[in-house]
C-alpha cells in the first residue's frame, strides 16, 4: 500500500491519521517529588485512620463506663427487689402496719 490515497468504489475506507503529538505537562516534577508526595498522602491517610479509631475507642469506654455506673447505682425499687430475692429482712418502716399492730 505504497498510495494512501483513497479510491471511491474500491470497497475499502482509508481514514488519514495525523501523528500523535506527545503532550508535555506545564510543570514536571522530578521522581524525588513524586515519590515524596505519595510518601507523606499514605502516612496521612493512616494517621487520620488512626484518629477515627482512637476517637471510637473513646466513645465505646464512655458507653462502657456509663453502663457500669448505672449497674453499680442501686436505687430504692432495685433495693427491695433485692432484698425479696435474697430473702433479706428490709429495715422498720417498710411494712404496712403501724406501732404495735395497729
């Protein structure tokens, strides 16, 4: 195919083509750079994965904390539940008579 030219009817179609020109990029930064700026994106990214787990690990010892606290809380109707499950005598005035058996 030493003619490029095309020739209507002959069943084939030609489409010319240009070269392709190589684009150069306004500024290069020489491999040192490059390599550098990846160094420090990839220490940044697991740092802040660090930080996110450090804050969960806060937020789960406070809820952990708060559950601990309330469960060591005992109030007045936890008390007498655990008094009648124990079968432990509750202090005087609880009971529903009053002085001598009145």
């Amino acid at each position: 195919m030493a003619d490029e030219t095309p020739v209507i009817g002959d069943g084939v179609v030609t489409i010319p083509v240009e070269p392709v020109k190589e684009k150069k990029m306004p500024m290069d930064l020489p491999d040192s750079v490059g390599q550098l700026m990846m160094t420090e994106t990839a220490g940044n990214i697991q740092g802040s994965n660090r930080n996110g787990r450090a804050v969960a690990d806060i937020a789960m010892g406070a809820l952990q904390a708060t559950i601990v606290s309330n469960h060591a809380e005992v109030g007045l109707l936890e008390g007498r539940t655990a008094s009648g499950i124990y079968a432990t005598p509750i202090a005087g005035p609880v009971n529903a008579q009053g002085p001598a058996g009145t």
